[in-house]
C-alpha cells in the first residue's frame, strides 16, 4: 500500500512538469482531434494517477491557458484559387472585326487589312446678292439643301507593301471618283508609289481632307490654283524622324471619272515640300512650312481660273475666261502654327501663265485664319502628310454625362485677283466666320457666313450650316 502511495506521488509530479513543459502555440489540435496534453490527462486518469475532479481542474486550466495565448489572427484576404487563364493562342490566319474611326478588317498576322468607311455631307445654304451684283448679271440669290459629299470608301493592305483605296462619291447624281488608286509602301528611299485617281501634292488646305477643314469651304486662292485631282502617278515620303514630308507627282487633266483622252496634252508635274521646325508636347505646339510648285503643260490648250466663292451653292463672281496657253506655273508658300487651343494658317499662291500670243499673266491670291478651341482642344497634325487631321473632343457628347462635345470659333480672310495687263477677270475678297461643334471626333455640326466682294461690282451674303459625319 505504501509502494503504491509512494509510485502515484511520483508519477503525478512527472505527468505535471510534463505538462508544464508543453508549449501553448502546440496545443491546437487539428480538425476532429484531441490534442497531446489532453491525451496525457486521459492516460493520467485512466491509470488512476489523478481522479475525475483534478481531471477536469487541469483540463479547465489547460483551456485558460490556450486562451490567453492564443495569438489573434489578421484577417486575410481571400485567395483566389482558381488559376490565371492562359491566353489562347490566336490562329494567324483568323480574322478580327472591330471599329475605329472606320470598320475595320484585319488578320491577326497583320498579313492584310480592310477599312470600310464613308462621309455624308449634308448643307443648308442661303445667299442674298446686292443689286449691284444682280445688275451685272452676278445674281445667285436663293436658298436650298445639297448633299456636298456622299461617299463609301474602301482601303487597305496585303503582304508588306502592297495598298489600295476606292472612294465614290455619289452626290451629284452620279458615280464620281475621289480617291482611286493602288500603289507600294516601305520602298527603300521612295516611301510610297501610288498610281491612279488623287490629289497632286500643292496646298496645305488641299492636302488637308474635307472631313477635316475648319471651314465648309477651302479658301478663294485654293479653289483657284490648286489642282486637286488627276489621274497620274507619285511618290511621297518623309524624312528626319517625321519632321519632313516631301511628294512629287506626273499627271494628266482628267474628268470626275479619272478618264482623259485628247490630242492635246494637258499634263502636270506636281511636288511639295514641308517641314516641323517646332514640335512638342504630341503636335500641341508646333510650326509648319511649306513650299510646292506645279508645271501645266499646255500646248494649244486654254486654262481657265473661275473660283466659285467660299460658297458651293454660288456661281463664281471673278472668272478669266478662256486663256490660250502654252504652259501655267504654279507656286505655293504655306505656313501654320498650333499653340494649345489656338492655331494659325496661311498661304500665298501664284500662277503664272505663258500665254500663245502674247507675254505672261501672273494671277495670285492669298488668305490667312485663327481658329480657337473654346473647350481647350488642339487642331491635331498628321506629320507622315504633312497635313492636319481629325480632331477628337476631350469629354464628347453625352447628356446622361453632361458632356457638350468641342466647340471650335474661326475667321478667315481670302483674296484673288484674276486681272493682269489684258485680263480682266475680276478681284475678289472673301470673309468667312464659323462655328464648329463636335459632338464626337466623327460627327461635325458647321456654322458658316460668308461675305463676299466683288471689287467695283458689289457683295454676297451667305449663311450656311452643315451636318457632317464619317465612318
């Protein structure tokens, strides 16, 4: 009895300082498990080392002491288990749908591209004339609507060099060509070679496209000397880093459907030369120049300078008239300057005429405007032409959002004389006022009135508005 007295007092004093030994951070049992200091007591009382009352009063202790250890865990956040997806191989030779500016077609190797756009120009215009102009038999008073453009449009790639466009406009009734042509681009030194339907390289105004100028209407002295459209072949290019663009061109005088044939041979030769010598912050402030020159070959041809004024709906009020020629040279100076919201453009063109039976006629004419973001836009700039290009609103309209869109003020003054030694086909000055709100970078609301002066006959008055849209 003696032996067993003394064996349980000893083994109780183990069994505690093997308790007490037990860290408390190993207490926590796992899911569904007693942990080994419980099991301790368990065998304890099972041998009969400690009854049921000091059973429960180590394990109550042992519950106190897990408590007040225990560390409090942050709280963590949620782990998402599920692994990233893995991008799925895109076959090369499937195709993508999507819409920017235009719809666009493309490979997902880039290897050929297709756009698919168009423009419709939609003008609500009316003139009053003065009597003196309707005495002289000037009058184009009236009022009415024109569809100004209504075109469709396709462009694009195969392979690494080959492009193409075909652009119609059908708003005179017909099918007339604008841009038609195929061509080369990535050409060592060339750049680009088009040939067929487009613009010879001469004005910034020119060069600039109509879903891009600020006022309905090029300017008097463009609409004069310019040559817009023909039929031929050119190169076009740019150098230093984007900050040169230079174009030179061979054409033939053709018709609204790119077609000529004659035994005369009205044929052009055409280039054009620009440079940045300032550009920053994206083409928010920068200085454009240029210089282009065109020679009309003309042998037993007549010319004829007729420009209608910065009103499409109108007659023109200057005209020289037939002009037997042997050749036409044509210079063009021009000169732009964006800062911020604000931008300057000008040019100064003049045409020489050699005529057959006499000496040569100089004609020129020059014009000059500002425009102003109201809403802190910048006219933006295209450096691989040479040439502004469209401009996007910063918070476009929207009325859940409460965006108006841009607004846009400009003014411009225009000025021809078509009359030199034996010619007299008139001078005329030309004012132009706009208002230009853009709902979106696609879509154009033009307000527009135009004065117009005949020197030493009289003036017209119009007031125009257009609704403009392309994709």
């Amino acid at each position: 009895m003696l032996r067993h007295s003394v064996r349980s007092t000893i083994g109780l004093a183990a069994s505690v300082t093997l308790l007490a030994a037990l860290p408390a951070t190993a207490e926590e049992p796992a899911a569904g498990k007693k942990s080994v200091t419980e099991q301790v007591l368990e065998i304890l009382r099972e041998q009969g080392t400690i009854d049921d009352a000091k059973y429960d009063d180590l394990k109550k202790q042992l519950e106190e002491e897990q408590r007040a250890t225990q560390p409090v865990e942050e709280p963590k956040a949620e782990i998402a288990k599920a692994e990233p997806e893995k991008p799925e191989t895109q076959d090369p030779e499937g195709w993508k749908v999507y819409f920017k500016d235009t719809l666009r077609i493309e490979r997902n190797d880039g290897w050929a591209k297709l756009h698919v756009g168009g423009m419709t120009q939609f003008d609500v215009v009316g003139i009053i004339d003065d009597q003196d102009l309707q005495d002289a038999g000037l009058d184009n008073q009236g009022s009415g609507v024109e569809f100004r453009r209504a075109r469709l449009s396709m462009d694009g790639e195969v392979g690494e060099n080959l492009i193409f466009k075909a652009e119609y406009d059908f708003a005179d009734g017909d099918t007339d060509f604008a841009d038609v042509w195929m061509g080369l681009q990535r050409l060592p030194y060339a750049g680009r070679a088009l040939v067929g339907h487009f613009k010879e390289p001469m004005s910034l105004e020119e060069i600039t496209s109509d879903r891009f100028i600020t006022f309905m209407e090029r300017a008097l002295p463009v609409l004069a000397f310019s040559p817009a459209r023909n039929s031929g072949v050119g190169v076009f290019n740019t150098a230093f880093e984007q900050r040169m663009t230079w174009g030179v061109g061979g054409f033939r005088d053709t018709d609204n459907f790119g077609d000529g044939f004659a035994q005369s041979s009205p044929y052009d030769v055409t280039a054009r030369i620009t440079g940045l010598p300032v550009w920053q912050d994206d083409g928010r402030t920068l200085v454009h120049a240029g210089y282009s020159y065109s020679h009309r070959f003309r042998d037993s041809d007549t010319v004829d300078f007729d420009p209608r004024p910065e009103v499409n709906l109108s007659d023109p009020l200057i005209d020289t008239g037939d002009i037997d020629s042997e050749g036409v040279d044509v210079f063009g100076i021009e000169l732009a300057t964006v800062v911020g919201p604000v931008s300057l453009q000008g040019e100064f063109l003049d045409a020489l005429v050699n005529q057959q039976d006499g000496g040569d006629e100089n004609f020129w004419g020059a014009y000059g405007y500002a425009s102003w973001f109201v809403t802190g836009e910048s006219r933006a700039y295209d450096p691989r032409i040479g040439a502004f290009t469209r401009t996007s609103p910063k918070n476009p309209f929207s009325i859940s959002k409460g965006q108006w869109g841009a607004w846009e003020l400009a003014a411009r003054y225009s000025y021809v004389t078509l009359t030199d030694d034996d010619i007299e086909g008139g001078r005329e000055s030309d004012v132009t006022a706009a208002i230009n709100w853009y709902l979106y970078g696609n879509f154009r609301i033009m307000a527009n009135y135009v004065w117009a002066h005949r020197e030493s006959i009289g003036n017209q008055n119009a007031v125009m508005a257009r609704f403009g849209i392309d994709f």
